[in-house]
C-alpha cells in the first residue's frame, strides 16, 4: 500500500476525462487515488458479462451477478447474468485471495481498475477489494455517441481510512427492513464499510431478546427486528463489505427498555415509551448489582447475535435527575467515593467493559464514555469534535469522528466535506497517534425524518462525507465535489437509495389532484432550513406527520446550486447562452408560479405555504427585471437596486421551515448591478 | 342488486362535492352506482383504526391492515394498526359472511359506504365486498383545512360487469415476481378482479413445471416463476378478490416449449427461444396422439396449480405454414375431412377441452378458438370486437371484450372509455344474450415495456377501463373522467404501481449528470406515438433497451391536456389568471428550452431528439406571441398566422417516436387569432 501516490487526477481536475477531444464528467466518487485516462472506450451492450480469474467464492458470485443486474437497471439495457470465462467476459475480476470470512477492521480493500476498448479488469487481493472496484467500474458507466460505455482508464485506489461509517438512528422512527437494505446498498455504493445500528433509546427498543422478551414486546409498538431479521441484515451488510456495529446506549436514552423492565431504572415506574424529542431523565441505576446481571443476561444474547468484535454501548447525554434524587444512589456514590455524575457512569461504564469483554468485544461509546479507568483498546466516537478525539488518541484511545457529519443537521455538503478527522487538533498528532483516529461516521438521528424522506437526508449528502473518509486528505475541491455529487446520487437511485424517488409523489399528495408543478417550482427554489429552525417552530413528536414540504425538500436546491453559477457568470459577462436561458426560464417561471398554486389552495398542506410562494414570485419578477438591467446594458431607476435588495432581504428568514433558496441568483444579479453603477463601469 | 338505481351524482357532476361553500374533486374510480354527499368531515389522524363487527376471517384481518398502512402512506400519517373494537373504531367493517373461499365469478361484491363526521361504516354481503369498499373509502381520504379529512357521504354500489380483467404478457418481456404483485395492488384499487397472467408465448416459458422441467430449463433464459411463486401470487390476488387465469397459448406461439421439447412441433427442430416480435411458423402438430399425452400431463400439473375454474388455451393467430408443408399433417387432414386450418385448429381445439373438462376445468381462448364442436360454457375472449362477441353470444357462448382494451396500443384513456363491451352488435342483443357478455380485459402485451416501464403504460389508462367494467353504463362523461383519472393516478402510487415513479430517474440516465429538467420540459410535452409507429420505426427484439425518451413519456401527457384546456378558454376569453400565467410559464420555458438542452448532447440518447426539442421551442415562441396577439387584441402581421400555422403543421409527424403534443395548444391560439381575423371581431 505504501507504493501509492495520490495523483489527482480525477479529483483535481473535476473528474473530466477527455474522451476523443470531448469532455465527459464521470461520477467517480470516493475519487480514486490514482486514475489515469486512456484512450478508447468499452461498449456496455446486452451482452456484459462478468468472470472470475482467480479466487471467487459464494460471496463474489453474489456481488457479480449484483453487478451485472445494477449495470441492467442504470443503463436500461436487458442483461441476462451468463456464466462467462475469463476469457470472454466484459469484466474479469482477479481476485488473490478471501480475505476475512467477516468484514474486519483494517482489512486490505485495495484494487487496481484497468478499462480498455478490449475488456477490462479488477484486480484485487480480497473479495472485499474486489467489491470496491467492481462499484467504481459502475460507475464508469454512462451513455456515449453509440451507446452505452466505459471510458478506457486505470485505476489505483485504497482507502485513507479504516473506519467509514453511517449511524442509522432506527429507535426514533421506526426504519423497517427494507430501509436499511436499500441504504446498505447506497453504502456499498461509495465505499463505506461500517453501519453502526442505532437499536434503542427512549422512543423504541428495536430488537427481538428472546431472553428479555418484554423488551421488544412493551418497548417497541410491535416495530422491531426479529432475530432472523438481525441474521439477514447482517448476511447483506457482509456481502457488500460492510460491517454491522450495534449500538444499545445505556445507561441514558433508556425510557423504552423500563416499559417492560422498570425495575433497571433510577427510579420507580411506570414507564411509557416516550413520544416526543430530546434528553429524558429515565436513566439505569448504576448501583444495582441486578442491572449488571440483567445485561450480562442481555449482551450474552446480543453479542452471539451480532459477529462484529465492536459492541457501542451509546453513554451519551446522561440526565443525573434520577441520581441525584435517589437516596440510595446517593449513598452509593458516598460510600464508593463517586462524588460527580461523571464518576457514577464512569463507574458504570467500567462494569460494562468487563461484562463486554467476558464476551470478546471491544466497546465503544460516545465521548462521555470516556473516563479515567476505561481498557485501552475502547473506542470513543465524537460527537464533540477533533480536539476530544486528539485528547483521547494521545491517551492511547482510538476514535472515530462523528462531529461535523450529522446528517440531521441539514447542512450542505460542503459543510461536510470540509471536516476532516485530523484537522484541528488531529494535525498535533504524531503518526502513532493519528493512526489511532480510525476514520468518522455521519449520523442520522431520526427525530425528522421518517421511511418516505430518510434516504432523501441521507444521499447525495453522505457520498461527500464517503469521500472524505476514502479519498486522499487533499481531495477539497468543493466544485468538482458538487459535480460529481449530482451524477453520484442519481447513480444511487439504481443501486436502491429513494434518493429523490418520493419527491413527486409527495408534492402530488400536498397538491391533492390539483397540477404539481407549481408545487414542484416551489420545492425546487427551497431548501429546508437548518435543524434548528425545525426544533423551534414546532412541538414535534413521533405523531406528527412528516408530510409538509419542509420534509419534500432537500437541505440544498441543485437548481439553485445550478442558477448561483449561472448568475455569477452572468454578472462576469461570461454566461453561456444556456446559462441565460436557463435564468430567464426560472425567473419567468417563478414570477408567473404563485398565481398558478393559488387553485391548489384550500388544504392544510399548501395553506402555509402561501408568503413563501407570493416571494417566490416577487423574487421571479425582481431576477427578470436585473437580467434585463444586466444584459441590456440599460441603468435601472435611481432607487430600484437599494429597494429591491430590501424587498429580498426581507425573504431571507425561513417560512414554514423552508429557506428560499431562490433568493441567491436574484441577490447575485443586484449586486452586480450595484457594482457596475458605483464603479461607473456602465456609464 | 335489483333495489339499485344508478344515480350518479358523482360521475355525472364531475365527482365534485360541495364542502362547507368550498367543492373538493373526489377521485372516486370507479365512479359508484350511488353516491350522495352529506355535511361535515371525518378527520384522518394518527388515531386512524379499522374494526370488523361481523363477520371476520384472515382475509378481512389482512385487508384492515393493509388498509391502515395504506392510508399511513398515502397521507404521510404515522399510524400504527392498533386492535380496535367496533365501538370505537374509525372505520367500521360490517361484513356478512365470508362468501367463496377462492375469489369466484359472479360473487357479490356489494358493498355501501357511509362516512360521517363521527366515524364510517361499510356494510358488506361477503368479504370481497368489504374489500370493494374500503378501496373506496381510500380514495375518499385527502388534505382539508385542518388536515386530512373524509367527507361526509352515503355510497351504495355494485359492479355492472362479473368478469373485470387485466391480462400481463410476461413472456416477450419478463416481469418478477415484485412487479405481479405491484399491479395486484393496483387492480384492486380500481375493483378489477381478474389476473389474467399470459404466461407462455414464443419468446419464453415461465412456469415451473415438474413434470416437463425442460420447459422452463431451457425455455426461460432461466426467468420463470416457481410453481411456490405461483401460489404466492395466487394467494397474493386471493387477498385483494382477484381471480388468476393462466394462459397457455396453444397450438401457436409455441416456440419457447419446442426448445425443451421439440417433438411437440409440426416441423423437426432444433428451436431457440425467440426474440424478436410477430407471428411465428412454429406450431403444435395436432395430429399426433402424443402431444395429447404430453398435454394431458401438463395441464394435470397446471390445473392443480391453478385453483380458477377458468384456463385459457390462447389458440390465436396460428401461423399454419407448418402444418401446410408437412405431408403427415396434410395426410391426417384429408384423412379426418379437415381440409382448411380452422378444421384442424377447431379439432384441436376440442381434443383440449376434452382434456382441461378432465381436470373440472372451463375453457377460455381467443377469437379463433371458436369452432363448431366447442362445449357450451367455453369463454371467448374477443380481440376482434363486439360483432365477434355478439355473435358467440347469440351461439349461446360467454365471451369477454378485449377490442379497444390494448393498452400497448398507446391510445388515450379517452379512446378505451368509449369503448362499452355492449356497444355495436352487442345493442342488438336480448337480455339473456346481453348477459353471456361477462365483462372485460385490457390486455398489456409486452413486446415495448419493461419492468421499469410496464406500469407506466398500464396505469392510470387501466382505471379508466376499471370503471367502464364497474360503473354504470351511462357513466361517459370525458371531462370528469380525465379530471378523475389524474386523481387516481396518484393513489395509485400509494397502492403500489410505479406510474410515474421511474419517470425522473430515466430522464436522469438520459441527462448522465447534466441537468434534467430541460428533458423533463421536453418529455412532458411529448406523447409515445402509437403502436405503429414504433413498430415501423425500428427494428425490435428482446435485446433492444426500453431506455429512451419515448419510453418515459405517456401515451398522454397530462400537462399538455390542461394546457389544452387553458387554451380553449384563453380562446374563448373566459381563462383565469391561473391558467393564463400557465399558457405564459409553459410558452417561454418551451421558447428557452432548446438552448438549454444544448450541452447534453453527445450522447445517444440525446442526440435523436434535437429535431423534436428545436420543435418544441419553436413552438413555445409561436405560443407566446400568440397568447399576445390573442390577449393585447393587436393584429399579427398579414399572412403570420398561416406561416405559423405551417410552421407548426410541419411539427406534427412523429420524431423519435414521439408525438410533440405541445403543438395542440399552441395550434388552438393561432385558430383563434384566424377565427378573429376571418369574422373581423377585433376589428
């Protein structure tokens, strides 16, 4: 591994291949170490077949015939998977050796990718590497002149880091089955290998105990997974190299487990499984000897259950109400010298590494899990940031980052993209010390987010935070990050994540029989506003449904992504004619859109939309005017930039949750205006 | 059922109710025999319950679930089905008796809705009436004011015809077992009640059968159900009150059963599976005792299989070269007087009814089935039409109408509505023949979808024919018809078929990474040309992907049709605003829209569509200038309106198989500016 070079090409250069003096973008994303274009390309027809040269196994078949049916459905041609021979087949996958028979922490995911007019090959020292590179020549795919093809390249890719994760929060909203398939599927997609399970916490205890069964039966509303369940995820997770790591989080987030068992919590019951949002003070009682023989009981069942040696026991957000107002805690804490809270669960978290090591796994837990007296090989996952993590890599912890990759946060994908495990206080690490920061995980809690809009939060967002953790520390550039993150989270659409696929039936659900597409004007010139806008405007609870166009828009507009570009060019003078075509055609169709949605008025759904559209059109109305000022040359009125810069200022707050993103190019286009009179450029 | 009269309130009025002052359409389709509205609402919450007060049984159980999940996606409520009682339930099921335990022609399936402020019940004879109406009471849920909301209203309804069918050929293209079970869901949704599932044609075989497993070994490309998939299917229907007939196209379309077993042809083999489309040579020898033995066996096996009292023999369009060319056929002929092909297919014909009356089986086949000798309770299927079916029905033989019904024909819903299976000879029929007419089958043949593809050719259309089966006769109205069908086509999508669900992510595949909507303006203003076109315009085998835009547009374009409509008026001077700003938004995002689709070429898919784009702009600027000569009252210049007129003739030939529906609205402006011209109105 240590003969690769990061040449970014593809990174650096925006992933443009020039293909017979004609550009074309390819969505490779985790960009690839290294990747060489070449001349010529290979038609992908109906008759693309996949071999295996060297070792294969169950697995690989598998992941082959996957292939072949994927290549199928994003290209439209009819493929049939045919057992072909190295010899004749499209794609020939030279594979050393198994590897582990689970997916395993560090093990080797290296390929080398070689497409020709000829053929083309992966070769790869595992099953797992193969299963890499049989994702980046998929991605390859796209139509050309004659059809569908694969441009001639070679390709040398690793990952930067071991640990590349997505935390699925499946207690808050009930995710069933197919939820998590189709995401393991967009996870394999780009390359990520861990999918921590976010299994329990106050809102729904989510796995079958047949030895607690009360458990699932009070703590759940009957929406859990069978142990069966458990066994086929975990089988699908292995076939894509992905590694299951459940998390219980204990000793806080615990309210549904005392619905059946209120004897383990701090204070009496009863317990109800609780419905609505944020910390509660339902706790485990620290100080019983029961509770440690209850989830002795408990993680005997779950770590048979679960393969990983990686077992995450949550310990965050610990609310001490019920400690502190227990008697007999208290004089526990006395009588063990655990004055602070802190202490108590540290404590606590201690007896719980032993009872996890009595069973061969290694715990891991979020930052406040993190107490003098913890073995040396725990794993501490941030949600606090580098410096936390840095301080527990130079005690000897390893780590993986979760700050800054909340994908619940609802910030763009550059927010993301930017932070990096070793920035901040990762670059003070040595290298022994930097190795210990195993990589990050994105993390989707789901208070806002239910089966119909999960995966919409989720892609295209995580593909940037998939390539922060495989590409090269230097891959940054945030433009050919967002070229490739379009074509990438189509892409995802095939290999199973509803990435955009319930947009259109949510907006026709909104508009009720009346025409969508004033609706759909309205959602694409909108993005949801930050979390934090959520949490205030509304008292939200798990009974409230997510069917509002706060939850049918994306946390950022592409249109709008696309029309800032066009705009700034417009405002250089360097606009291309599609450019200026495609502003007047949104502006005009802004300006006429509001008095289009009026006749869907009249529900509950579109009412408060209304302000939201009426700036819409305003804004429509503002943009074509500047354009005209713009293009034609001609000056506007003394007065008219200052009042309609006002008039869109004054738009800038978000409205049913949802922040005008269409205010951005009109605001561009003034200031261009503005600029060009005060430097007098134009008279 | 003779207590009904057919008021129909809704059909004719349009489905509009009035609401406190405030008319909301009800996508009630089929329209009911009886409907009235009543005051006030019956709030949707997540309180949402079903309970059975009389009779229940598994089916009804699985049907009330159903029903809960149904209505949680289809208005984004989480609901959890809870075990309600009928006393506080918020549906009520008030069900007889269980009826036929398998789904049987002619069971009743009345039902009567009422739903009112305070919670609804729907009293039904049997099960399968209970199921007619909880579909109803589905379409009835939408936004209100306050959310989601009933309305009020009594419905009393019955279907006008037992026998309400939709055929799927899933031999030319294969379709899995997800995309049976999706159209399932739907059928039931609109009341059909018979699967009638075209399993074997030329092109494949798609039956396990035991006995013959060369059939499906080598007659399937291994794409074939398992006879346990079968059952699921059958139970599957079962479920919603839906019959499955299989059909085994005899004597001809036969190639795929010669490849395993050629000895059963008129002519020596080898065969391959075909792959391409039309009428083909290869034929059962009917002349030798051993292809009864053979069938014998086979239907042995596929009666046991099937538990519908109906199976269907096919028996159309026999290409009789083989029989013409082999001397031992034409020797057998001569020998047993059958000196035309009729004679011998008709001896055929009867050697199978023997056989299938064996197994307690009734035989149903096409057209040409019908011989002289047949029993008296075999079942025409009639492609030819109702003179076809009158005809057999004066014989004293039941027959169903599939003339008018191809929805691979890509006519408009429009076209198939019109279509009653008593119209033409079929008035000229008494009552105890009238009754011989048992319904009728839209017949989806699949030589131009595929498994993305299918339901967007079979729905919404199929709705439309749902209701000619159900509803009253006199049930005809165009305007209210369309206004309803967009409705439905939506719900639809909650049922489960992917109407529109695979429209974005095609047009994606097309734009590889570019930007969709100038693609999505062009297919929404396109229709799929007819049949003929595309059988003419390309050379078609199994082999060729269903992936271009002609694949992603509707045979009707619904934008298009409400443009038409705002066009009409804006003609007539009684447009609203709404519509006119449509005319504007529409016009202008046409006019820019080939510059914007610019910088996607280079591709195939892209590329056969310049003509059509440029078209579509063209006309876009035509419109708009229109739309201002029309609404300033100016007059255009002399001769403008018959150059734009030309202009526009020009557009009206297919392009890439792809009708420019866009054209029609545009034409319509331009005509009234020649009637204003002509009558000198504005002058």
């Amino acid at each position: 591994m240590t003969t690769f070079r990061p040449v970014l090409i593809l990174a650096l250069a925006g992933a443009q291949l020039s293909r017979g003096g004609e550009a074309r973008l390819m969505p490779l994303m985790p960009a690839p170490w290294k990747a060489a274009a070449a001349d010529g390309r290979l038609a992908i027809t109906s008759g693309f077949s996949v071999a295996a040269s060297g070792y294969t196994d169950a697995r690989l078949e598998s992941a082959m015939r996957r292939l072949v049916a994927r290549v199928s459905r994003q290209t439209g041609i009819p493929i049939s998977f045919s057992k072909a021979t190295a010899a004749n087949a499209t794609l020939v996958i030279e594979c050393g050796q198994r590897g582990p028979e689970y997916p395993t922490l560090g093990e080797d995911e290296t390929y080398q990718l070689d497409v020709s007019a000829q053929g083309s090959t992966i070769k790869a020292v595992t099953v797992t590497g193969a299963l890499r590179g049989m994702e980046t020549f998929a991605q390859l795919i796209g139509p050309g002149a004659d059809g569908f093809e694969a441009p001639a390249i070679h390709v040398d890719d690793k990952p930067r880091f071991p640990w590349r994760g997505l935390m699925l929060d499946v207690s808050r909203h009930w995710m069933p089955l197919e939820v998590v398939e189709r995401n393991l599927d967009a996870m394999a997609a780009v390359k990520l290998n861990v999918f921590h399970w976010h299994l329990a916490d106050d809102q729904g205890f989510r796995v079958e105990s047949k030895r607690y069964p009360r458990l699932q039966e009070l703590g759940s509303d009957g929406h859990f997974y069978t142990q069966d369940e458990v066994r086929r995820v975990i089988a699908y997770a292995r076939g894509r190299g992905i590694r299951v790591v459940p998390e219980f989080d204990i000793p806080g987030h615990t309210t549904s487990w005392f619905v059946g068992y209120p004897e383990l919590a701090s204070a009496p019951g009863p317990y109800h499984i609780e419905r609505s949002w944020g910390i509660f003070q339902p706790t485990m009682d620290p100080t019983r000897e029961q509770i440690y023989t209850f989830l002795d009981g408990f993680f005997g069942e779950m770590t048979a259950l679960f393969p990983d040696p990686y077992f995450h026991i949550g310990g965050d957000e610990v609310d001490d109400t019920q400690w502190k107002t227990s008697p007999s805690i208290q004089a526990f804490a006395r009588e063990h010298n655990l004055p602070a809270t802190e202490d108590l669960h540290g404590y606590f978290n201690q007896r719980v590494q032993a009872l996890l090591k009595k069973y061969g796994k290694t715990m891991i837990g979020w930052d406040e899990t993190l107490r003098p007296g913890l073995a040396p090989d725990t794993v501490i996952q941030s949600w606090r940031g580098q410096a936390s993590l840095a301080s527990a890599a130079k005690s000897g912890y390893r780590g993986i980052l979760s700050f800054g990759y909340y994908l619940d946060h609802l910030r763009p994908a550059s927010f993301h993209y930017a932070v990096d495990p070793l920035d901040g206080a990762g670059r003070e690490l040595n290298g022994e010390q930097a190795a210990r920061i195993l990589g990050g995980e994105a993390c989707m809690w789901s208070e806002y987010v239910s089966v119909e809009t999960v995966d919409s939060r989720i892609w295209p967002r995580m593909a940037a935070m998939a390539e922060r953790f495989w590409s090269p520390r230097e891959t940054t550039d945030v433009r050919s990050m967002y070229a490739r993150l379009e074509m990438v989270g189509r892409l995802l659409e095939w290999a199973g994540a509803q990435v955009r696929a319930n947009q259109g039936r949510m907006l026709a659900r909104m508009a009720s029989g009346r025409p969508v597409e004033p609706l759909r004007f309205l959602a694409d010139a909108s993005e949801s506003a930050i979390i934090d806008v959520r949490r205030s405007a509304h008292k939200y609870t798990s009974d409230i449904p997510l069917n509002r166009l706060v939850d049918v828009v994306q946390p950022e507009s592409e249109s709008i992504r696309r029309l800032d570009q066009a705009a700034a060019n417009a405002a250089s003078g360097s606009a291309t004619p599609a450019e200026l075509a495609e502003l007047r055609a949104a502006f005009t169709s802004w300006a006429e859109n509001n008095i289009r949605l009026e006749p869907v008025a009249g529900n509950a759904l579109i009412e408060e939309l209304k302000p939201l559209s009426k700036n819409l059109s305003t804004a429509g109305a503002i943009g074509m005017r500047a354009l005209g000022y713009l293009k034609g040359g001609a000056e506007p009125p003394d007065g008219w930039i200052a009042q309609q810069s006002t008039t869109l200022g004054a738009m800038a707050s978000p409205s049913a949750e949802v922040t005008l993103a269409a205010v951005r190019p009109v605001k561009a286009l003034l200031d261009a205006l503005a600029h060009r009179a005060s430097s007098g450029l134009s008279r």
